[in-house]
C-alpha cells in the first residue's frame, strides 16, 4: 500500500483534513478496501486516546431529549427491515459473529417474522394486490393484513445484483402519504414483514417492489427502479 | 496488533457491536445501554474538542441520533464497534469545532479562551501520562520528540488544524507540516 494512502488515513483520522476533503475519503473508503483499511487501522491506533477520557456529567434530560429526537425520524427510518438485513449480512461474511446476529434476531423477530408455518395458520388477507412490471406480466403477489403485516408471494424468479436488494413498499391511501418501506427482501422468496405503523390497507391501496442498494434506500423513499406494482383489491 | 484487542472490556463487559446491532434492529434499550455506557465519556471527548460544555452536551447528543440511524452500517469485523461509535461522536464534534470557527472567527469576549490554550498545552502533555503504559500507543508517542508529539496530540484531541497547531508551536507552517506527517508515520511503524 503507498504510503500516501496511509497518509490520507492518518491526516483524516487526527481531523487534519477540512470538511470536503473528510467527505471525500468517506466516499472512497466504500470502493478502496485498502484506503477503508488504513483508515480503520489508523483509527484503532489512536482510540485510547478517547477510551481513556475521565467521564463528564451529562444533563439530567439528555437522554429524554434523544428519545424525543429519535421519533422525528420515525417517518423515513424503516430500522427494523433493514436491521434484519444488516444482521444477514453481517451473518454472512463474518460467521465469528452468529452471537450478534442471534441477539440482533431476538430483537428483530419480535417485529418481523418470517415463516411458512406462521404464515399458515394466519387467517385470509384483507386486501390481495398483484403487482405488475412495465409490460403487464405479474410478478408477485402482495396480501395485506389488518395488522400492518404482509406476505409477499414472488411469482417470478427477478435477478437481484449483486450488492442490491429488494425492498417493498406500500402508499396509504391518505391525503399527501408517501410511500413507506415495508421491509427488505434479500432474495425471491415467499416471506412476511411487518412495517411501522400505518393506517388499515384499503381498497386501491398502492404496493410495489424495487431494487435499491444494499441495507434499503438511502432516502427513505423508493429510489431504484420499480419490479412491480399493483393496487389492494378485496380478497373474497 | 490493537485491532485485534477485545471490545469493550474496559466499560464492564459490555457488548458494544451487539448492542450496535441490536440499534439497527430498532431495539432502543440497546441504545440506552450505549448511552448509559459511553455518553459520559463521549462527553469527555466532545468537551475537550469544543471546551463548551453546552456544545458538548449537543454533540452527544446528535451522536446518539446518528448512531441510532447509521447503525446498520457498522461492519462486525470491520474494526472496533468502540472505534465506530467514537468515531461518530469526534466527526460530529470536529465538525461543530469548524463551524463555530467559521461563525464566531475568535470572539474577543472569550476572555478564557488564553487560559484555557494553557491548559490544553498542558493537557496535551498529560494525555501521555494517562495512556496504559503496558500498550504500544503510550512507548510510540514517547518516542517522538516533544514538540512533535505535542502536534499530533493538538490535532487529534484537540481537532486543531495545521495552521493553528502552527500558531500554538510558534512554528511556520511548512515546519508543523512536516513534522506531522513524520511523526504520523514514525507512529504508524512503531506501533506495527
């Protein structure tokens, strides 16, 4: 490695490099492993510096008032989908850390569930939306629960990229709603998620899949482009 | 090799990535665990970056809510889950640091700020004798001489920039330059 990466690392690591120049390692770090290596190292080198810090006293409400932030967010940070995904992830390329990921299943299961038994014994859908690509072919069905749960039922075998995934998405049929994450799908398969809380599905309610990077969109909003998409219909 | 030292052993035990997962899974009891684990020191660090204790107060602050949010990004694996959450709190102080310096350019009110200089010169000393003397960082720092160990420290614990570690050193700016990026990588060799 050239010594004028480890450089980078180091000056950025100190704080040495100003805002843009900072960004702009943050932006390369995620296609030089190399750069992203030296960066970490350099990190974990000056760390004690911070570890070794005497604590200070925080404000009685410092943590009320950051749970009163957290909920700002609430509207575009689908966490829990995308944590389940981060967790797969993490499953995947680090074995060493199933522990993690079995306390990060803990969590996430109580909110998402994924399960042909489960799904089963569930009783009929509310509202069925067969969601279609651009010519019309159907390529997955949606059924829609009055709990916020769906169950998302691939009819077609789409290639999802590497480094990509597939996130669903639904619209609640109420003035100026924008579309809501519903959760991640790794790979075609049938599976059930639970999003956040949103008004009951109805009728024409719209539901569509696309392809976004990896740990779901970055703006909260479907970005990539669409699989398929179609409207609830009363399940009879 | 410091990477390849356990996470978290010193604040109790605690699982740092675990909970950092447990955040990207939505579960806010493991931000609070964090939270009542590291926002007294995060603190500590905030504060002597930006030596305000309302601004450092901020700082945690949107630390957590940025931890909160990004959490999906940490990598197990990928360094520390500490260096990742540490991280976090010093890019947001460091930025916070450059903004009041844009906005207020030396508020001539700021009748502390000289005094307060002394003693971040001074702490910047004392930060050598706090490191665990059984640990590489605390024999590589050592090794360098003092007026540049003084610049690398200025920097990291303080978020000065080149010039103004200059300015402290009463050093040109080539000079301080130079020094850094020597110092920078006797270190890097050093603690190999």
């Amino acid at each position: 490695m050239s010594a004028s990466l480890h450089e980078l690392a180091d000056e950025y690591v100190i704080g040495l490099l100003d805002e843009a120049e900072s960004r702009d390692v943050e932006r390369r770090m995620r296609d030089e492993p190399e750069l992203e290596a030296a960066v970490l190292a350099a990190r974990e080198r000056f760390l004690e510096i911070d570890l070794t810090e005497k604590p200070a006293g925080l404000s009685d409400s410092a943590w009320t008032q950051i749970v009163d932030r957290l909920g700002e967010s609430a509207g575009d940070d689908t966490v829990v989908p995308i944590g389940q995904a981060r967790a797969k992830r993490a499953a995947s390329g680090v074995p060493a850390y199933w522990k993690h990921v079995a306390q990060a299943g803990m969590a996430a299961c109580l909110l998402l569930v994924v399960g042909l038994g489960w799904i089963a014994s569930r009783p009929a859908p509310q509202f069925v939306a067969v969601l279609l690509d651009s010519g019309g072919e159907p390529q997955a069905v949606i059924e829609a629960y009055a709990d916020d749960h769906v169950v998302v039922l691939p009819l077609e075998n789409f290639a999802v990229p590497e480094g990509r995934t597939l996130q669903v998405w639904t619209k609640p049929n109420t003035p100026d709603a924008q579309p809501v994450s519903l959760g991640l799908m790794e790979q075609i398969r049938r599976l059930s998620l639970t999003g956040p809380d949103l008004p009951p599905p109805s009728q024409g309610q719209l539901y569509e899949i696309t392809i976004e990077q990896e740990g779901g969109s970055p703006t909260g909003l479907p970005t990539g482009p669409i699989v398929g998409k179609g409207f609830a219909k009363t399940a009879i | 090799m410091s990477t390849h030292k356990s996470d978290g052993n010193a604040a109790g035990g605690i699982d740092h990535g675990g909970l950092l997962i447990r955040c990207a899974a939505g579960d806010r009891t493991a931000l609070q665990s964090l939270f009542e684990a590291e926002a007294p020191r995060m603190k500590a660090v905030a504060l002597r970056m930006l030596r305000r204790e309302e601004a450092a107060e901020e700082a945690v602050q949107d630390a957590f809510i940025r931890i909160w949010r990004k959490a999906h990004q940490y990598e197990p694996g990928r360094g520390t889950a500490l260096g990742w959450i540490y991280t976090v709190q010093r890019s947001i102080a460091l930025n916070m640091l450059r903004s009041e310096k844009r906005e207020i350019s030396q508020a001539p009110e700021d009748i502390d700020a000289a005094r307060e200089l002394e003693s971040e010169m001074q702490s910047a000393d004392d930060i050598l004798g706090r490191l665990d003397e059984s640990k590489r960082l605390r024999f590589c720092l050592g090794q360098l001489e003092p007026a540049r160990r003084k610049a690398v420290l200025l920097a990291y614990a303080y978020g000065l920039s080149h010039g103004e570690i200059a300015g402290r050193l009463a050093s040109p700016l080539g000079t301080i330059k130079a020094w850094l990026r020597r110092s920078l990588s006797v270190l890097r060799e050093c603690m190999q």
